[in-house]
C-alpha cells in the first residue's frame, strides 16, 4: 500500500497533468485513464478508479493499487 498525497518517489506529473482545469474534477481525470488502457494488457484500470474515488471521498490516507498491473498512474491529488 501506498500513501497518498506528497512523499517520497512520488511520480511528478507532466506539465498537462499538474494543473487540471478548475472545473474539471479527479473522477473525470481518472475515467479518461482508465478508458486509455491498452486491451490485452491486463490492466485493471476501472478497479483502480474505484479504489481511488472511494480513497478520495472516504479521506483516507492509504490508498492500495498493488495487484492491477497498472503500467502506468493517474494524477493523483497532493
């Protein structure tokens, strides 16, 4: 499991990433990832989603994304 938020080895967005539009909230980020994914490649994205909007809402300070084989992450929130 993984803390959420700022810490160390902390995957920098890119530039179009750190400032997302004001209107635009994490769960529509997080969909527009997930439908991204490559088919075949055994990413489970849309659990991930779940978990990170459940992490969100809930205020939790954990956030657990081992065993999706996710190649790559979302924005996360700081």
């Amino acid at each position: 499991m993984w803390p959420v938020g700022d810490y160390a080895g902390r995957i920098t967005p890119t530039a179009s990433e750190a400032s997302p539009a004001a209107n635009t909230s994490y769960y529509t980020l997080w969909q527009t990832w997930a439908n991204e994914a490559i088919v075949g490649e055994g990413e489970q994205r849309d659990i991930a989603v779940e978990r990170l909007y459940a992490c969100l809402s809930n205020q939790e300070s954990i956030l657990d994304l081992g065993e999706l084989n996710l190649r790559t992450l979302p924005l996360l929130p700081a």
